[in-house]
C-alpha cells in the first residue's frame, strides 16, 4: 500500500538516507521515494502507517498528520 508523509526537518542528503534506512529497518522491501523540496516522503510497505511514521520521528524528524 502507498502511503504517503509531510517530514519536516529533512534539509539534505544525509537527512534522506536517515528516512530511507529508518524505513527500510523495518520493511526491508521497503520503497522509499523523498521528495525534500515538497517535505514529501512516500512509502511502499505493508507496515501500519502508525509504523512507519514512529520510525521517522524516531530519527528526529517531524511527521505532519
């Protein structure tokens, strides 16, 4: 399922692969797209959303509702 996140905080590369990896940690088939102009991330997992936005804020990173 698609699911898709308003990140605040994201402001470079390095902030991407944090969202990726946190991501991924959880749902290693995971797909991952971050648009960092837009403070969009897009995920493909089976994961509750509740999941996947916890293992975003978890890395610091503000998750919009």
């Amino acid at each position: 399922m698609n699911q898709s996140f308003n990140v605040q905080g994201m402001t470079c590369g390095h902030c991407e692969k944090a969202v990726i990896a946190a991501v991924r940690q959880l749902d290693p088939a995971a797909e991952v797209q971050i648009d960092r102009s837009q403070n969009r991330v897009e995920v493909r997992t089976e994961l509750p959303r509740d999941a996947v936005a916890n293992a975003i804020r978890e890395e610091g990173y503000t998750v919009a509702a």
